[in-house]
C-alpha cells in the first residue's frame, strides 16, 4: 500500500509493505532517505529496490523481538542525488514523521555530507547503506550513525597493492569534477603513495560528459603504468572506455567500485577485458547468500543489481538482526548492539560485519578483475 504524505520531490508515501497483518503485529517505524528519481536512479535504484524486496520478505510473517512480533513500516523521502534536496528530505522526514525507530539513509556522499548535521541533531539511529565518504558516520567514540558501505581508503589500499604486486610505478587518476570525485581521487592519490606508487596527475572533467578524446590523448603523452578511472556513471564509463581502447592504450586500467557488470551489459566484454576493481562486493562469490540474493533480485526485477542493492538488502537484515539482538525496539539498546555486535550472513565482504567505533563498517575488500572469456568479475591473480 503507498500512501501519499508529502508533495514534490521531498516525497511521496508511507510504504506499508506486504499482506495484511494481525493488530498484535507492531510496527518498526522507518524513515527511509535516499534518491528516488533523477540521473543517479542507475546506480542509486537498486538501493531502494534491494530494501522493498527485503523488507516485503520479513513482513510476510514478521519478525520477533523480545517475544512480539514486528514489521517494517517505511516511509520514503526523495534526496535525489543532490545535498540541497537530501537537506530537505531529512527536514521533512523529522517534521513529518511521529516515532521514528530507525532511519535508513542510501544518499549519494555529497548528500550525506550536507544532511549529517540534521541527522546528528536528531539523535536517532542511523544506517546509511551507499556512501562511500568517510565523512559520514559518528560520532567517534559513541556512534550512532552507521556506515555499511567500505570506505574509498580501504578499496584503495587493496587496489594499490595489487598494482605494486603487478610491478607499475607511476600511474595517473581521471575523475569526474565533483565532491565525491575530488574525495575519491584524492584518497586513491594518498593510498597509492602510502604503497610507494607515484601519482603523476589527476585529470578531471565535468560530471555526465561523454567526449573523452583529449583526455586520452593527453594520457597517451603521459604514459603512465596505470590509469585509476574515478566514475560514478555509466554513461560516462562507457564514452571513457570506449574512447580508452579506440585510441590503443596499453596502461592497466583500475576503476572505483562504481564500475560493475552494468557495463559490460551495456557494451559488451571486449573493452572492459582485463580491467581492475576493488571493493567488498563480489558476485562471483560462492557464498550461498550472494546467490540467493542474486537469483531474488533477478527473479523480482529482471536486472542485476548493482553495488548499491547487496549493502542496502543486507541494512534491512542488520536491523532486524540488531533488534533481536537487543530484545526490545528501544533506541540505546539498538545502538549498542550496533556499536558492539558482529552480524554474520551478509552478501557483501566476506560475510561478516562489525562497526567499528565510529560507526563505520569493517570487512575484507578484494580487488578483480573483468574477465571476457568468463563473462564475470574474477578474482585477480
């Protein structure tokens, strides 16, 4: 059932998902704040796909804590994927709502950023599935914002390493001109250097472009070993790859997490063959979690989905695992068991997930690599 609250883009509805249940099913109530609409809906999508068809699974039958039974009731706010409309949807959510549990955020960085301030004020407990900024979560020392997805220092550092243990020494970032760009090329720059490798350049553009020819004529001036490719869309990850391999280079291309099968569904294997990632989501993995949500995902929406769906699917099970945990839907208790427990059956890392004192997520990153003649991300060599 959605039900209509709020006008424009601050958004839309109180989402009361799933059958109808029994009055002695109580509800869990949820604000849910993350880009609804606009250009970002590509990756940002399958965050809020991934939560309804999770939370659509629990409130079939409920979950118990502390001997009642619960459900989800979530309502959505639209932040887009921009820090003054991710303000506003936190301001609304606050004024509007009565009772808010929990608060699950999926805004892109320079959102969570912007509306970190609000949701500190607040008080309430916070799990933000998506940003990559490590400006997010806190306070340090008694955290109760939460951050599932890694940050870009601990992508970086695996991903460096791997270039070193390849033998490369010199390498240039091409990043969009952005916030997030400028936190991801800048942190890649300092992991990079911390593992001994020189950054000769960082090489920025403007966000959504697809003319990429005098970027790569100016790296093929440069010659690097390896070139780190900082996108967040697939428009422009296709227009940079496909003008990357017309023009012959022969660096080892590394990109963001960012870059995921999305592509090479696009535009086929061939120019994406041999590419380099890091990150903590891999769905080759053989785990019998990552599969399942693999086969759901597919089976309810007919796509893949992302790396933003497995962080946001695996939010709603810490939630529940989380209140279980604490006994009782009470926010302190919610709190300390997020700040002190470690959640296991997770899609994304190994697993296993543990907060670590400021709030922040920590679990195993891995770097792969796109393999053509597999037609899958696979673990680099």
């Amino acid at each position: 059932m959605l039900k209509n609250i709020l006008p424009a883009t601050v958004l839309l509805g109180l989402l009361g998902l799933g059958p109808a249940h029994s009055q002695e099913i109580k509800d869990i109530n949820v604000a849910a704040i993350m880009p609804l609409s606009g250009s970002s809906m590509v990756n940002n999508g399958p965050a809020s796909k991934a939560i309804k068809m999770r939370v659509n699974e629990i409130n079939k039958n409920g979950f118990d804590v502390g001997g009642t039974k619960y459900r989800f009731n979530v309502s959505w706010f639209d932040s887009e994927c921009k820090s003054t409309s991710a303000v506003k949807a936190t301001r609304a959510a606050l004024d509007t709502m009565k009772d808010i549990d929990v608060i699950w955020v999926g805004m892109c960085s320079s959102g969570a950023v912007a509306s970190r301030p609000l949701l500190i004020d607040s008080g309430y407990v916070v799990l933000n599935s998506v940003s990559g900024t490590s400006q997010f979560s806190g306070p340090k020392g008694d955290p109760y914002l939460f951050k599932i997805k890694e940050t870009f220092y601990g992508r970086d550092v695996s991903l460096s390493e791997y270039l070193k243990k390849m033998g490369h020494k010199k390498g240039v970032v091409v990043a969009v001109n952005s916030k997030w760009g400028a936190e991801s090329s800048s942190t890649f720059k300092k992991a990079a250097e911390d593992e001994g490798l020189e950054v000769t350049d960082i090489i920025t553009y403007d966000e959504e472009n697809e003319e990429f020819a005098p970027i790569i004529t100016k790296l093929k001036k440069i010659d690097p070993d390896f070139v780190f490719q900082s996108s967040e869309y697939i428009n422009e990850q296709v227009s940079f790859l496909r003008t990357y391999r017309q023009y012959g280079l022969k660096a080892q291309l590394a990109g963001e997490s960012t870059w995921t099968e999305d592509i090479p569904a696009k535009m086929g294997w061939d120019a994406i063959d041999g590419m380099l990632v890091a990150g903590a989501w891999f769905p080759g993995s053989d785990s019998p979690e990552v599969k399942k949500f693999l086969a759901d995902y597919e089976k309810e929406y007919g796509e893949i989905p992302g790396f933003n769906g497995p962080t946001s699917y695996d939010m709603v099970n810490i939630t529940v695992e989380a209140y279980q945990k604490a006994g009782k839907v009470d926010p302190k208790a919610l709190r300390d068991v997020l700040r002190t427990s470690k959640f296991t059956g997770m899609t994304y890392g190994d697993g296993v997930l543990n907060f670590d004192d400021n709030g922040q997520a920590q679990f195993k990153t891995v770097v792969t690599r796109f393999d053509k003649n597999k037609k899958a991300r696979v673990h680099a060599e």
